[in-house]
C-alpha cells in the first residue's frame, strides 16, 4: 500500500513538472507586455520581432553607403568635397 502510495505522488509530481515546465517555455502562454519587453510579437500566429531582422548583405550595404558618405563630406561642415 505504501508503494503504491509513494509511486501515485512521484507520478502527480513529476506531471505537475513536466505540465509547468511546457508552460514556461510555450511562448503562446506568455502576456503580450513580456514579449514586448523582450522584444517580440504575435503577428498572424507567428513570433517576430519588434525590429524586425535584417540580413547580413543589407547590414553590409547600409555600412558601405555610411563609410562612403563619411568620405565624401567634411566631418565638421557637412559640405560635399570634391
């Protein structure tokens, strides 16, 4: 009897865990403001960033652009040099 007593509530136990634990890492069950704290969203049934993801080749467009602009104007007036 004992046993079987011991064997029940190891089994409650470790269904309790396992049912917490899915819901801690299920993001479906999260509030909206702590996703947006950390900086996600529900859009369409799927979970995207606030700020969006950008592509290594665009991240390195938007560098080579910046580093030319820099280049090609006065660092003090902003005028164009020739």
């Amino acid at each position: 009897m004992a046993i079987a007593t011991i064997t029940r509530k190891l089994l409650s136990a470790f269904t309790h865990y396992r049912t917490q634990r899915r819901f801690y890492e299920d993001p479906r069950f999260h509030d909206p403001h702590l996703l947006k704290d950390i900086g996600l969203r529900w859009e369409q049934g799927q979970l995207v960033s606030i700020h969006g993801v950008e592509e290594p080749s665009q991240r390195n467009q938007r560098h080579q652009a910046e580093t030319r602009d820099a280049y090609e104007k006065c660092p003090h007036c902003g005028s164009r040099l020739a």
